[in-house]
C-alpha cells in the first residue's frame, strides 16, 4: 500500500483568472474517494514544494452520488467526485497521478466549482414539472400502470449532475443545444398522468432552436452518465413524439 498518493489540481482563483495547476503529495487512507482527497488537502493546503497554498473550492453536498454537485474531470473523465474511489485511479501500481479540473463547459466559478444554472434554465424551457395547485389537499393522484412506473423510475433518478452536458459534442455555451438530461426529463414529465397535460407545450419547445434535431445521437451521454439513465432510449422517443408534434401542428394551428 502506497503511504501517499499524488494529485494534480487544475485551479483558478477566479472567473476571470488564468488557471494554474497545482500539484499535492497527500497521505494515503484505504477507501479515499476524490472528496476525502479534497478534504485532506483542506486540512494541510501546502503544495508538494512546501509551498502554502488555500483549500480548493469545490461543491459537494450529499456525498453518496445523489445530489449531482460534485461533477468534475478526474482524469480527464467527467465523474462525481463522491464516487471515485482513489484506488480505483491510481493505477495497479498505486503511483498514478491523479488529475482534477472542472467541467470544461460551464463558468468557472473558482477551482472545480462551475456555474451549471443552463440545466435548471433548460428544464424551465420544458416545463419538466408537473403542474399542480398545492395550496389545498388534493388526495391522492391518478393511478400509474406499472409499466409505466417503470419507465419512468430511471428517468427520475437523473442528479442534474451535467456529466451528460460535459461530454456532449453537440453541448457547449455557444450553442443552444439542451442536451440529454432535458429531453429525458421531458419524456419522464410526459408521461406523468397529471404532468401530460404540458405534453404538447414540452414537445413544441423540443422542436425549436437548440431542440432534439440537434443532437447528432452520438450516445457519449449514455456512456457518462452516473445514474445510468437509458438517455438513448429518451432521445429516441422524444425524437418520434417531437416529430408527431410538429406534423399535428402542421394540420391543426
Ligand atoms: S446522443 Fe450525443 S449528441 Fe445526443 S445528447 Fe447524447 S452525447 Fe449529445
Ligand atoms: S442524465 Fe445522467 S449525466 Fe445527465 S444530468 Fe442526469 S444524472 Fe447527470
Ligand atoms: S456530493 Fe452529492 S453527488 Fe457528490
């Protein structure tokens, strides 16, 4: 078992700053995750030439993969820091740098800390809630079939990570893309009972500028996501619902 581990940080002190990489010896604790690292280096900020440094920013907040804060490039990966275990990334030798840096594709707020508000801010573009008045008890919802509780269960368990976002070809800040996490978020509040009901008004906002025609189903969503959401399976729904839409729309608006 290796005493120290070794950690390379890609930091920058500020949005506008230039970034700098920052390189860290730290002590070795069987079952560390990339958060505990973090945490190590909080409690000792002193940079591998003994040179005093501060604590990394960072968000975490759940620490068992479930709030989606803690997204960042380890090694080069977009993954949560909560659920990467350092055993797992140093190599078999144990002596394997390991690397962090923030999400490529957002503002940098400082170090690994990114600005991911374009989710939240497409998911309003997709209404993906369900629209009920909660000011008064309204007993108990329309019954779901089990198939469809089944579908719709995996769907439900998306983190708002960005993961998906990070590794998208079609994503960037520059494009209006919205990404696998929205359209699978619309075809889960599709298929609510009482969500269904914005059915047409999701499907028309997928149809527009930075809608589903735009992703060029190249599937490194899939392949990143934590939660293993069936993001292809989403996208090729939405794809048929969007374009069933739009051929309503042609003969009825
Ligand atoms: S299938 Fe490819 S283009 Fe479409 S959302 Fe996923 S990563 Fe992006
Ligand atoms: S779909 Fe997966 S990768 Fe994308 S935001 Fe949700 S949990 Fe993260
Ligand atoms: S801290 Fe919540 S997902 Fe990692």
């Amino acid at each position: 078992m290796p005493s120290t581990i070794k950690v390379e940080i890609k930091r920058q002190s500020s949005p506008d700053a230039a970034p700098v990489t920052e390189k860290f010896e730290i002590p070795y604790r069987p079952g560390m995750n990339i958060t505990s690292v973090l945490g190590e280096i909080a409690l000792n900020p002193v940079d591998v030439t003994g040179k005093q440094t501060t604590p990394v920013t960072y968000d975490s907040n759940c620490l068992e993969e479930i709030c989606g804060s803690c997204a960042m490039l380890i090694n080069g990966k977009a993954a949560m820091a909560c659920s990467a275990l350092v055993d797992k990334l140093t190599g078999p030798s144990k002596d394997q740098t390991i690397t962090l840096a923030p999400l490529s594709k957002f503002p940098i707020v400082r170090d690994l800390a990114v600005d991911r508000s374009v989710l939240f801010e497409n998911l309003k573009k997709v209404k993906a809630w369900v629209p009920i008045d909660g000011t008064y008890d309204l007993g108990s919802g329309p019954k779901q079939a089990p198939q469809i509780q089944e579908q719709r269960y995996p769907l439900s368990n998306c983190i708002s990570c960005c993961c998906c976002m990070e590794v998208c070809p079609q994503f960037n800040l520059s494009t209006s893309f919205v990404g696998a996490a929205t359209i699978a978020q619309t075809k889960l509040f599709n298929m609510d009972p009482s969500g269904s009901v914005l059915k047409e008004d999701r499907l028309r906002a997928l149809s527009g500028d930075g809608g589903i025609q735009e992703c060029s189903f190249a599937q490194n969503c899939v392949m990143t996501c934590p939660k293993e959401l069936p993001l292809t399976e989403a996208i090729s729904d939405m794809g048929r619902d969007v374009f069933i839409q739009k051929v309503k729309d042609l003969f009825t608006r």
